[in-house]
C-alpha cells in the first residue's frame, strides 16, 4: 500500500501568507490525501518509529532543535495529535508544554518571556500545546489587550521565530481545523462519555459563541505569520487518525531535512584495555 509522499502533504497543507490566504480553502474534512483510514493509520505507526529513530539521532548530536507548535479550537485534537505521532519517542528527547492562561509572574514579564524559556533545547523535541499565538487570538477576540498592542505582537512574533530559526531551531507550526459542527459533536463527547468528562469546561462554549471572531483571528493570524522559516501548516482536523497522519508525514520530513548523523567522538577500540 503507499502512502502520499511527505511532499504532497506538504503542499496540501501548508500556507501561503498575505491576503491571498482564506480558511474556506481548507476544508475541516479532507479525505484526498488519505482516502483510507487504514492507510493512514499504518502510515502514521510506520512515520512514529522514524520519528524516534531520527529523534535518537538529534539527542545524541546536540546541535539542533526541533518546535512543534499546535494551535487550534477547543477539541481539534492537540493532546491526540502528541500522544500519537510520538508514541514511540522517548521522553529523554521530548518537551512537552502546555500553556494556559499566565500566571502573575508571566504576567508581570512580556509576553514571550514564558514561551522563550520553553523553547526545546538542543537535541530536543519540544511541542507546544497552544502557545505564543494565544496572544493574537484569545487576547484578541477577549480584547485583554488593546488592538494596537494585539497589531505589534504578529511582526514581534516573527522576528522571534526567525531568531530562534537561526539559531538551531527547526519551527513546525500546525492549526488544527476542526468544523463547527464536529467541535459540537466533541463536547458533547466530554460530557457524556465518562473518561472524557474532566477535560470539558464550560468556558468552552462562551468561545463557541465567538467562533467567527476566532476563525477571524485564525485567518489573520496565518496571513500575518506564515513565513519561510515558520510557515503554518493548516491540518483538516474532523478525522483523528487522518490528522495525526498528517503531521508525523511532516515531523518526519522535517527530521529528514536535518541530515542528522551519528556523532564521533573518536575513540577507538584499540585505544582501550578492556581486560
């Protein structure tokens, strides 16, 4: 059976900046590039054992990083999408951050003082369950700021990135589109299946009420920060396994690209009694 090659899925995916780009050119349901759920889900076993093959070897050369970033409305899938594209990578090679809403010690710094300290470290996988972006959408639609200081934050944004690209820092920056229809099928989920009760909050469905200003906010977003060194990959969430198929597609390319190879440090057997 094959499987689309991680070029294609790129180029299904990824966009474009500028005002050109529009959200109803990505559908939340896209069954084109895996038109079989079963040859998505094999794809997505065989692309997490590379993962973590290709992870070892980024652990063991110490010289590069990789930052996953997933944004997305409430029940797109960002946990899903991390439990199951790296379920085979060890942890020793793995940062996780969740960033909810700041503390008064985050508060009282800029805003992008919590997320500089996240960032992974080299040799390091790190993935950013929401992230600095929740300055330019909840902020937004919220107004707990105001729009001239929202208006600063998406070129601040993209300076940081291009630092941190030019540092060592390879930047995969995934929107989970999920449909409004298929959000609702989800929360109600959280509310009837008992194992997925404690992950629904009521807060949820105030921004459900504000879908279009996000799905504004989301656009604006994409148009104002998808560069070359960190473009935004805009992922059809209604399908789980389709979804997370897609981004280990583009994990592992990403790793690939590195060319990353075994260090030497030079030791030689024969330089060694072993007894």
């Amino acid at each position: 059976m094959s499987h689309p090659s991680i070029k294609s899925v790129r180029e299904a995916l990824i966009a474009k900046s500028g005002a050109d780009f529009s959200l109803d050119d990505h559908p939340s349901r896209n069954r084109e590039i895996f038109d079989d759920k079963k040859e998505a889900s094999i794809c997505l076993k065989k692309d997490a054992a590379t993962i973590n093959e290709l992870q070892d070897k980024l652990y063991a050369e110490r010289k590069r990083a990789l930052l996953v970033v997933l944004q997305g409305m409430d029940t797109s899938g960002k946990s899903g999408v991390i439990r199951n594209v790296f379920a085979d990578t060890s942890p020793l090679g793995m940062q996780v951050e969740a960033f909810k809403a700041p503390s008064k010690t985050e508060l009282a710094h800029d805003y992008l003082w919590r997320i500089h300290q996240a960032v992974p470290r080299k040799g390091r996988i790190g993935v950013f369950d929401r992230s600095h972006y929740e300055d330019v959408l909840v902020v937004k639609v919220r107004e707990f700021a105001p729009a001239d200081v929202v208006e600063q934050r998406y070129e601040q944004i993209n300076s940081f990135e291009k630092h941190l690209s030019e540092n060592g820092i390879t930047i995969l920056k995934f929107m989970l589109n999920v449909g409004y229809d298929e959000q609702g099928e989800r929360l109600r989920e959280r509310i009837t299946e008992p194992h997925k009760r404690w992950k629904f909050n009521p807060a949820d469905l105030e921004d459900r009420k504000l879908w279009p200003d996000f799905m504004d906010a989301y656009e604006t977003m994409v148009r104002r920060c998808s560069t070359k060194h960190a473009p935004w990959y805009i992922v059809p969430a209604d399908s789980r396994t389709r979804r997370n198929a897609m981004i280990a597609r583009i994990v592992r390319g990403a790793l690939e690209d590195m060319d990353l190879s075994w260090p030497d440090p030079g030791h030689k057997l024969s330089d060694y009694d072993f007894g």
